[in-house]
C-alpha cells in the first residue's frame, strides 16, 4: 500500500508539473501584432519623397491610412493564465488527492497490516501439499538460505524453481548443490536441462559439459543422452547421436511415440 500512494503521489506531481508548464508557456507566447497601417504610411512617404505623389494627394493618402489605422485598433490579445490560474489548478490536484484519499478510508481497509512475506511463506511451510512450483520454490529457498550446506535442500530448490518456469533460478541452485558433491550425476543433468531451457531449447556448450559430465558419471542419465544427442545431430555427427540414443531407444516401449521420433530422425539424418 505504501508503494501504491508512493506511486500515485509521483503520478500528481508530474501531472501538476505538466500543467503549469503548459500553462507558462500560454502566458509567455506573445500574440503577434499586425503592422499593414504603419507599413502604409511608410510607404506614401517613400512615393512622395520619388516625386509620385504630389502635396494634396499625399496629404488625402496619408490621413486616410491613419484613420483606417486607428480605426483597426489592435488585435485581441490571446488568452494566457496568470497566476490566479496556476493557483486554481494546484488546488483543483490537491482536491483531487484528497477525495481519492477520501474514498480508500471508505471502501478501503487503511487499518489492515500488511501480511508479511516471511508470514505468508510459514503458512506455505505448514501445508506443503496445496503449494504450487512458485510456492514450493519459495518454502526451499527460505529453508536453503538458512541451511546452506544442505544438498537435499538445494536440489529440491533446483527442481522446484525449474519447474515455475526460472531455469535460471533452477541452474544457480544445482551448482550450489555440485559445489557440495560435485559427483552428483542427476544434479549435473538437471543442470544441463536447466540451461537449456533458459536457451530457449538450444544444448549450449555450458550444457553439453554438464550433460558430458552426468553420463561419465552415469550411463544410464538418459536425459542426458538425449540432449548430447541432440547437439550431435545439429552439427551433423549422426554416428555420434546414434551411439547416444541406442540405449535409449531401446529403454523404451516400440510403441512409445518418442522412440518413433528419435529412430525417424535418425534414419533422416542418415
């Protein structure tokens, strides 16, 4: 609540500002003034000095340039604000704040606290059954923060985070956990996944090094066959990616779909 009149007082200000800004520059601009009268008598001089206009004649032209001179008068000034105006609009934006203030001790709830995070995140902590990813990630990073020598802690965090969608998040948290035991096969694939997905789907080379990494550790990482697979077959090495996915191909039931992808992209590539 504090951010939102914090906001909305900046909001006003700028408002004000803009106004009297505007309404300066009214007051500064100047109407200009025609000047066809004086320019007339400028120039029946000019002819009566050229010996164009005789004595009588000059004297009828030059009085009835001034009477049509007179008789214009000057122009209607253009309407600017002065500062009476100004006044009256700083008071029309602090009636303005006032009655917005007004109406939120109405239908508002001013005397309501606010719930703090860290209370919000001991209820989550207390049912952990009705938690979303969001949710879940929060309660681990919490319980990580405050035991970060605990790997468990950190891995779950790193699942957790990936599956909210923050791969980012997720990847922080599995080498937090491989700083701990950097033997952990699955942390290294879940870190290569990570990283992937935070690439949009591409195996970068960080990735294809923890995947590397995983199936020297454990053959049977499976996910990690498949995305160094993956990475073989971009840069054309289908040798490679069928040796990679034999043994996932044959992990998986014949009438599994994705072992009809992966042998379909193999015998394309071939």
């Amino acid at each position: 609540m504090i951010v939102f009149w914090t906001l909305a007082g900046l909001v006003t200000a700028m408002a004000g500002l803009l106004v009297l800004s505007l309404a300066r520059r009214g007051a500064d601009r100047e109407q200009p003034v025609a000047d066809t009268g004086a320019a007339e008598l400028a120039e029946l001089d000019r002819l009566k000095a050229r010996g164009l206009l005789d004595e009588d004649a000059f004297v009828a032209a030059r009085a009835e340039a001034g009477r049509r001179l007179l008789a214009g008068g000057p122009k209607d000034a253009a309407p600017t604000v002065g500062g009476r105006d100004r006044m009256l609009v700083l008071a029309g934006l602090v009636v303005a704040v006032a009655a917005t203030l007004g109406l939120y001790f109405v239908i508002g709830s001013p005397g309501l606290p606010d719930q703090a995070y860290e209370r919000r995140v001991d209820e989550w902590a207390e049912s952990p059954e009705t938690l979303d990813a969001e949710q879940i990630a929060a309660v681990l990073t919490r319980a990580a923060k405050r035991e970060p020598e605990n790997r468990t802690a950190l891995t779950m965090l790193g699942a957790a985070r990936f599956e909210a969608g923050d791969p980012i998040g997720a990847a922080s948290a599995f080498r937090q956990a491989l700083r701990l035991d950097e033997n952990d096969a699955t942390s290294w694939a879940r870190l290569g996944e990570s990283l992937v997905r935070a690439s949009d789907g591409e195996v970068g080379v960080d990735a294809e090094a923890a995947f590397t990494r995983a199936l020297s550790l454990d053959p049977d990482q499976l996910g990690a066959r498949y995305f160094l697979g993956e990475a073989a077959l971009t840069r054309g090495d289908v040798a490679k990616a069928r040796e990679l996915w034999g043994p996932l191909i044959a992990a998986l039931d014949p009438a599994d779909p994705r072992r009809v992808d992966l042998v379909t992209r193999l015998d394309a590539a071939a």
